[in-house]
C-alpha cells in the first residue's frame, strides 16, 4: 500500500502472470520445466537442515517462550530497546508503515548526499520495497547477498527468504552474470563465485551507507544481532559511513543471553549449520579510537499493522524468526517456488502474513492454496500454528471468487441441498452407483487422484434384501 | 571441549594447529605470512614480539595506527587477529572491535590468521553469550564459524564470497 492508500505494485515484483490469482500462478509455475529442475535443489536444504534441527528437539520450546515473553509485552519491550540504543548513540526512528520508513531512510540517504548504498539480505527492505525507492530517488542500490544480486541483476525478485535465487539453474545464473560482465563465464561456481566477489568488492569500498535489516534486537543492552554466511552483512556494517538497519518490531528480544538458544535454533531451520558463519552483534556505532565501522548508525522500527494482530489469534505470527523451514517442507511451495505467491513473503509464513500485513488487501486468495496437511506447523522452531492459522485466514479474509471457486460453491450448494432429504440422498446416490465413477466434469480432479469406486448395492437396499 | 572446537572448525572447512606455546606460534605465524606483499595485524594477537618477528622476516606490516589503513587493507594477503572467546558447540571464534583491533581485519584480506587461547574456549555458544551479555559490549562482536561461504548457487556450498577464502585458527597452550 502507497502513503496515500493506493495498492503499491513493485516493479519486477509480479514476473509470473500479473493480476492472475494464485490458483492461475501456480499452474504457470508447475509447467515450467526450468523451474522445476531449479526446485529440486530444495531436497538437498531439507535433508540437511532437518538433521540439524532434530539436534534440538528441547530448544523449540524454549525458543517459542523466548518469543512468547516478547509478544506478551511487546511496547515496553521496545520502549526499553529504544532507550537502550539511544543511550549507545544509536538513532532510533519508529515508522507506522512501509511509506513512512522509506521517507526515514531516503532522509538519511539525502542528509549525507549518499551516491551508492550497499545492501544485505533483508525481507523487512523488501517489505517496504526499499530497493525502488532509493533508485527513484537517483541513488545506486546495490544487493550485496549473492543470490540477491543475482535477482537485481535478472530484474527479479527474491523467490525464498535464505535462497533468493533458488529458482535459478546455474546455467541461467551464469547467463544472467555474463550478461553483467560483458564476457563469457563458465557455468562454474568457483568461477562465478570469484566474478562476483571482484565486481562487489569494488562497490563495498565505493559505498557511503550500509543498509541491514536485523534478526534479533536485545532490549536489555541495545544491540543488533545480524546472521549472514557471505561476509556482506559485516561489509556493509564496517566500510561506509553510516549504517541504517530496518527492523519488523518484532524482532526484538528482551535480553542479548537468548541469542545463545535462538542463533543455533535459526541456523539449523534455515541452512541445517549449527550455527550461521557470521553472526554480527552491534552495540553503537564505531567508538572513539577505532579504525572502522560506521560513524552514525539508525535502526527504524518498521510496524506497518504488526500491532494490530497483538491480542488476536494471529498474535503468534509475530513469533517467526524467518528462518524459511516451512517454505522448505511445504508440497506447495516446494513445487511452486516463491513468485507464484506474488507477495513479499511466500511459503506457509507468507499465506498468514501478506494478507495480515495488507488488511486483506493483498494475498487474500493465499490461504487457499494450501493441502492444510501442517508440515509447516510441525516444522516450525518457535511452534507457530500455521496450518491452523492458514485455515482461521479462510473465514476471516474472504477472497474474491475465482472461476474455479464459483464452480466448487455451485457443487457444494447442490450437494447439501440434495443430502438434506432422504429421498435426495436415495436419488443422489443411486446416481452415482448407476455411473460407476464416470462423472462428467471431474476429468481434471480425477486425473491426479483415484476417484473412489461405488459399491454395487448400498447398505440400505442390501438391509432391504436381507432383513425386509 | 578442544577436540569439539578443532572438530567443528575443521568441518567448517578452517585449518587449525595447536595447541601450541607462544615461541611456536610465532614462528607458524611468520611461516605463513612470510612471502606475501603486505599482512595486516591487529594489536589483540596474544603472541608478544609477533609484530618484531614479522618485521624481521622482511613482512610489510600494515598496522591499525597507519592513516591510510583503510585505503591500503584491500590489498593485504593477509590479516591476523586475536580473539575474546571461543564455543566449542557449536564450534565459532569471537573476535571484537577496539582500538587498535578494526573489524576489517578479519574480513578484507583472503586469508584470516587467528591466534585462540585455550582458557578462553567455552563449551557451549550459550555459555558464551551469558558471559558477554554480562561484561562490557564492544561496538562490534562478530562470532566467526569459518571462511566465507554461500549456498547461494544451486543450494551447493561454496566458499569466499565476500570474506576470507582461508581461516586459520591458531590454538595457544
């Protein structure tokens, strides 16, 4: 949503079939060969983060109160973060939605006259499609997270919140880097890997702001925890100037000894590592004497209607740490990938939180598109009930009605007028006895399941025969 | 506990050597540094003489004092740091920011050397973060599992992306 009420389309940001719902992307998505070989990579994150995870079976629960005390007081949690950052000369900026937190950063960007701003893996700057908005404003925004520069440079958006360019073979990684280079490159990782260090390399040490987004914020002694493996989030922390980090309010954490349950308990969901290889824990800016980091640092704490799910039962929502574990074993996402959701946040987290996050604006055919088989709520680290969730979205955001939907009301009408009466059942069901599961209009249900057989005699007639 | 650090740090692809005296620390440490062009150094290295001894083994030294550090750290081969504490499960080396100690040390050059004492292992990262939430926080702590990696690329892990391609950690007695 833009500042002025409007339905704020990114660009770049529908790429499968804009304006088609998400029954319709997901046929798209399902057809793609390219894409499907791309997603089977996906088995590979599985198999390795589900070993992890099994490592601590007993710090989800400690992890989900963790969160839980968080949520249960989340103002005072806050207030007391902003008075600890401020009191590290931190710059605290509270901004209602994703508009007002674009001002705050454009602002910031201007009061310094910043040319270049290098950016880490954050869902929070998509969120508030930060990206477009510095490139509006004539500032270069560089993605500095390999996969994220990868997207950029393809016009793209992310399609996973750890793997952002899972949707891509290494071939069309490679084309879409030689393209960049203006030279041929090998469909090589080392090699490809090496290219891209050189070019980003060159824009690290150019930039004069580092943007962020946070994972964990300790409230007891201000400080920002970021976790990256590529080294660019300590980039982006250490070269330019300033630093601003964007933060959903709910990352906050009420003291920094939780991070030693939940850093492990993040990493192992979201990339089967014990622990991330980098994890960054900020406490100010650079200080009097030392050689780098950033002279000026803000965090802008970014609602946009987080509050307003406080109190409801959606407040467990605000729990997730995006570690990306239920993307991973969802059967729909897995065979979908992230574009066909055209949100911000795909997988089971997105179908709750992009319509919670729009106020039914946005995603509201998304809860629909789920097998409700709760692989996602079994996956989660901090035991957030997804799958019951997802189905609670389906009486409370009513999505407008597809073709496909109009066509299941009509059935379902039909077939509790007709099971209402014992005579409508009688008919009804010697009507399907009488077609021997040749139903006509059903091909397209019946070509992927087996479409039960009717008896040849019901209970009732057989009780009839024998006992009548 | 040194075993699970050796053990974890090694599959996450660092070499290490040790536990070993200081004398044979600073002789490793010279081994290693001594042929490149320019090695950056950090005051926090707990191996007394180590700056001396690379001096006289004809190392260009680049140090935190030098006014042009920041120009001139992209073009070191090698960076070497000390460390405040390290976890053993899961197995990560935490090194800080201070004076005299830049972050950039142990991120811009594509070799990171860091020199670990052993009474300052932990056993658990938890234990760890107890101890550091309860002392004075340095603007910057970054805890450091090994070099640079993404999995970017098909979900295959590959190493030196941004940072260090090579993270040696040096284990004192």
């Amino acid at each position: 949503m833009t500042a002025d009420g409007g339905h704020h389309v990114p660009r770049g940001h529908a790429i499968v079939t804009p304006g088609a719902d998400f029954h319709d992307r997901t046929a798209v998505a399902v057809g793609d060969p390219v894409l499907q070989q791309a997603l089977h990579n996906l088995d590979r994150r599985l198999r390795t983060a589900g070993e992890a995870a099994d490592a601590h079976p007993d710090w989800k629960d400690r992890a989900a109160e963790i969160r839980r005390e968080t949520l249960r007081d989340l103002d005072g949690w806050l207030d007391r973060l902003e008075r600890a950052l401020t009191a590290r000369g931190v710059h605290v900026h509270r901004a209602a939605s994703p508009a007002e937190a674009r001002r705050v950063v454009l602002g910031i960007a201007r009061e310094h006259g910043v040319k270049t701003v290098v950016k880490s893996k954050s869902m929070a700057t998509e969120e508030i499609d930060l990206g477009n908005a510095l490139e509006d404003a004539g500032i270069a925004r560089v993605e500095t997270d390999l996969g994220e520069y990868i997207v950029q440079l393809a016009g793209e958006r992310p399609s996973h919140m750890i793997t952002p360019a899972i949707h891509k073979t290494l071939p069309q990684i490679r084309d879409v880097l030689a393209r960049e280079a203006h030279s041929d490159l090998a469909v090589d990782r080392e090699a490809l890997t090496a290219w891209a260090r050189g070019r980003l390399r060159g824009e690290f040490l150019r930039a004069d702001l580092g943007v962020t987004g946070v994972n964990f914020a300790a409230a007891d002694t201000g400080t920002l925890v970021l976790v990256t493996n590529e080294g660019n989030g300590r980039f982006c922390t250490t070269v330019p100037r300033v630093h601003v980090a964007v933060m959903p309010i709910e990352k906050v954490i009420p003291r920094l000894a939780d991070v030693g349950v939940l850093l492990p308990l993040l990493t192992s969901h979201a990339t089967g590592q014990a622990l991330s290889n980098y994890v960054t824990i900020i406490s100010g800016p650079r200080r009097e004497g030392e050689t780098d980091g950033p002279e000026e640092l803000h965090v802008v704490f970014l609602d946009n209607r987080r509050r307003t799910l406080l109190h409801t039962q959606y407040e467990e929502m605000l729990a997730c740490i995006r570690c990306g574990a239920c993307l991973n074993v969802c059967p729909v996402y897995r065979n979908v990938s992230g574009h066909a959701y055209d949100s911000v946040y795909s997988g089971p987290m997105g179908k709750v939180l992009t319509p919670l996050l729009s106020g039914g604006a946005e995603g509201a055919d998304l809860p629909y598109g789920s097998s409700l088989c709760h692989a996602c709520s079994d996956a989660c680290p901090v035991k957030i009930p997804l799958g019951d969730m997802i189905l609670a979205l389906r009486a409370d955001v009513p999505a407008a009605a597809s073709a496909p939907r109009r066509r299941r009301r009509i059935f379902w009408s039909l077939w509790a007028r007709a099971w209402s009466s014992p005579r409508g059942y009688r008919v009804s069901t010697r009507l399907g006895r009488a077609s021997r599961g040749r139903v006509p209009g059903l091909r397209a249900w019946t070509a992927t399941r087996e479409l039960p057989r009717p008896a040849r005699e019901s209970f009732r007639d057989r009780w009839a025969r024998e006992h009548g | 506990m040194i075993d699970d650090l050796v053990t974890g740090l090694r599959a996450n692809a660092c070499s290490v050597t040790g536990p070993i005296t200081v004398d044979e620390a600073r002789a490793a440490i010279v081994a290693r540094a001594g042929g490149h062009e320019l090695v950056a150094c950090n005051a926090d290295v707990p191996v007394p003489g180590i700056i001396e001894a690379l001096g006289a083994a004809g190392v260009e030294l680049l140090l935190p004092g030098d006014p042009a550090w920041s120009a001139r750290l992209p073009g070191a081969a090698v960076g070497i740091t000390g460390s405040l504490v390290a976890s053993a499960r899961p197995a990560a080396i935490a090194l800080v920011a201070a004076q005299g100690s830049p972050r950039g040390t142990s991120l811009v050059p594509a070799s990171h050397i860091c020199v670990v004492r052993v009474a300052d292992i932990r056993a658990t990262l938890a234990a760890a973060m107890i101890e550091i939430a309860a002392g004075e926080l340095p603007s910057a702590l970054t805890w450091i599992g090994g070099p640079s990696r993404t999995g970017d690329l098909e979900m295959v892990t590959t190493l030196g992306v941004h940072g260090p391609r090579a993270v040696e950690v040096m284990l004192l007695e």
